[in-house]
C-alpha cells in the first residue's frame, strides 16, 4: 500500500524499459499448470498480481522458486485450492479453472474480485466449459466443475479475453478438435497460444476470431519470454504527451499499440517505431475523441491514461466507454486537480484547461492511479495520490522508479 508525492515535472527525457507483460504473465503462469514438468518464466514483472497468483498455484500444488530473473514452475502435484483467500483477492485467478479441470477432472474456485471497475461475469467461462463437457455446479459463492473434457465448437457472446485464454488451455488436453468461435485477438493471446505450443500443444488461428485447438494428451515444459507490456507503455507513451519532452520505450512493439498511436498522433504527438522500441516525441496539442473498444480497437485500460492528457489539451475531448461501465470514476479525482470534466453515462466530456493545481486524490482502480500520476506530472504544486489499496503496483513495475530515470518529480511515500 503506498501514497505519492507528485509535483509538476519539466519535460521527460530518456529511456524507459518496459516491464514484461502482466496480463500475458498471468495466463501463462496457470498454463504451466497443463503440464507435470518445469516451466521456466523469463523476466516476470515485480507485481502484486503475480505474487499473488503465484501464492494461488502453490496452494494448487505447484512448486515455485526464483531463479537468477526467472520464475520456475513445477506442478507435478496438482490439486485443487482449499483456502480460497487468495482466488477472491485477483480477477486473472478464474484462469486456473481450465488447467486444473482438463488435468484432473475436476475444478473449484470461489468466484473472483479485482477492481471495481463493473461487472465482469464469468458466464462465458462456464458457457464453454459446458461445451467442452463439463458439469457445472453453484455452492456457497463458488462454482465447481466435473468432467472428460472433448473437444466442440465454442461461440462466445463477446469476445472475452479471459474465457478465451481459459478455453484455449483446457481445450489443449481435451480429446478431439476444439473450435472457438468470436475469440479475442489480444496480442496476450497470442502469446499464450505461442507459449502452448512451444509445450506441444495444437494451435492454429490465435489473433484471429476463430482459434482451432486439436487435443493432445500431455504437454511437455519449456522456457518462455512474455511479451513486453502495452498497457505500461501507453501509459508512459501518455507521460510524454502530458509533460513533452522525449521518451524511449524500450522493448515497447508498435503492431501492440495502433489504436493508441494513432490518436497521439492526431493529438500532434510524433512518434518512431525503432528497433529498441518506441520513440515518442513533444506534447499533446489538438483535442481528440476516443472510443474504447476489444482489440485491436482502444483499449479500455488506456482510457484513464488519455483522460489525463485531454485535461491539458487544448480544445474539446470526447470518451465513449463501451467496456466497463464504472470506468470514469478518476473523472471526479481529476476535477479535484482542477479539470473541467463532465459525464453522463458512458460519455465523458473533458476541455483542456492550461492549468491544474495539485490536491490530495484517491486511486480508484489501477489504471485511474496511473491517470492521476500523470496529471500530477503537469499540476502546478504538490499532488498527492493515496493507493491505500495498492492498485497501483497491481500493474505497474516501480513506476516511481521508471518516471524519476527521465525527470519525472514523484516520490513513494
């Protein structure tokens, strides 16, 4: 749990490394549940999510250790959680559902938290299950599944990012051929599909909106380099756009950040795609509208981060929230500061303001905490973002550290 002094910041100049992904590590780290030998996880990011999730599969029967800057998986022992503490405490822990029901028959878990960000039903994770077999049960604020998983044609309703991980990993030991229909295209899943394969496993289509899975009887371990993570690094792209100045987002991949380039661009941001990775030069100057969208369309974690721009362009922003229908909470936190920020419903209005003025605020989720960072970047006097509940460091590596490397003026409290 942390607060964060913040005080208006002259233009960031440097480099900036970009963790390796959260949500790519994640589902990757309930994979390694598909397989009974090692599972080695280069470079995984220093957050809480994954310590927790981490903690969950060791309940799960799944050794861990540290190795130099690898995590090392083993679960040889696999077993379904008794304390459902640590389910309850992080949304990604829905995943293990898959691994532990395709190699054990049966699975439960106590229904998942993360931020109150809205609702996040699981009902496409269970729809799939059903298809490929099991038996699903309700009891006491969990959900229990039974079953020979064979393999079937999925739809999914919407094309959730977490039933389709979830799916495309207990597909892989169920018997037969497996077709998800509507799956997400997240770059996360296109990882994971990779990572799957380099275990054995048959995947064709991952990135696309049909993903084809023919059932193998046993995965074998590997060693795995995640992806680097867009959302950190729009983010930091977005600490430019609010402060000026010029940034190298190490390891940062353009083909992962389109929707996001795009509208730095349109906003007078210049940007380089280079082999180290993103070039973001100058600061936001025109207004811009912004719907977010599944993939490869804005990102609803991106969305806060842009909020936080539009209060010092000039001119008028519109965002249109089409995932989540909670996520302008930061909107009131942002007012405090002094911007000019109206919603209703789903549609949030912003017109840049050439001053804010720093006050105490409160991070409401993880990617809000992160839009008041940002404008406490550019807010005259002393910003002081209370995360009591830690969202923060849910799903940003040290982001004090990375900010102060390129004359960011924020200290840890």
């Amino acid at each position: 749990m942390a607060h964060y002094a913040v005080r208006e910041s002259p233009p960031l100049r440097g480099e900036i490394p970009i963790s390796t992904s959260k949500n790519a590590v994640l589902p990757i780290m309930c994979g390694a549940l598909l397989t009974r030998e090692d599972v080695r996880i280069e470079h995984p990011p220093d957050l809480t999510d994954v310590h927790t999730l981490r903690s969950l599969m060791e309940a799960c029967g799944c050794r861990t250790h540290c190795e130099q800057d690898a995590l090392i998986l083993n679960a040889s022992c696999l077993k379904n959680p008794q304390d459902e503490e640590d389910v309850r405490k992080m949304r990604a822990s829905v995943l293990v559902l898959g691994p532990l029901l395709a190699r054990l028959g049966e699975a439960r878990i106590p229904l998942p938290g993360g931020c109150a960000i809205g609702q996040r039903p699981i009902d496409q994770h269970l729809k799939g299950m059903s298809a490929l077999g099991a038996r699903v049960a309700f009891d006491h604020g969990g959900v229990t599944l039974t079953g020979c998983l064979r393999g079937a044609v999925i739809y999914l309703d919407m094309p959730s990012v977490g039933a389709t991980e979830n799916l495309l990993m207990a597909a892989t030991l169920a018997k037969g051929t497996t077709r998800i229909e509507n799956a997400a295209k997240e770059p996360e899943i296109v990882d994971l599909a990779a990572f799957l394969s380099s275990m054995g496993a048959k995947i064709a289509g991952a990135g696309t909106s049909t993903i084809t899975i023919e059932g193998v009887s046993e995965l074998h371990g590997t060693s795995w380099q995640p992806i680097a993570d867009r959302i950190e690094a729009g983010t930091m792209a977005c600490a430019c756009a609010i402060t000026g100045g010029e940034l190298l987002l190490r390891g940062a991949r353009a083909e992962h950040l389109r929707s996001l380039l795009f509208k730095l661009s349109e906003a007078g941001v210049h940007i380089k795609d280079t082999p180290g990775g993103l070039m973001v030069f100058g600061r936001a100057k025109q207004p811009f509208e912004i719907r977010t969208m599944v993939y490869p369309g804005f990102p609803t974690d991106l969305q806060a981060p842009m909020m936080a721009v539009a209060c010092k362009t000039p001119g008028t922003s519109v965002f249109l929230e089409t995932i989540f229908e909670n996520r302008f909470m930061h909107a009131a936190e942002l007012a405090r500061l002094g911007a000019h920020i109206r919603v209703e419903n789903r549609v949030s209005v912003v017109e840049g303001t050439p001053y804010l003025t720093g006050a105490p605020v409160r991070a409401t989720d993880l990617r809000a905490g992160a839009a008041l960072i940002l404008a406490g970047l550019c807010a005259e006097g002393e910003t002081l973002v209370d995360d009591e509940a830690g969202h923060i460091d849910r799903g940003y590596c040290h982001i004090e550290d990375k900010l102060c490397a390129v004359g960011g003026n924020i200290v840890r409290l």
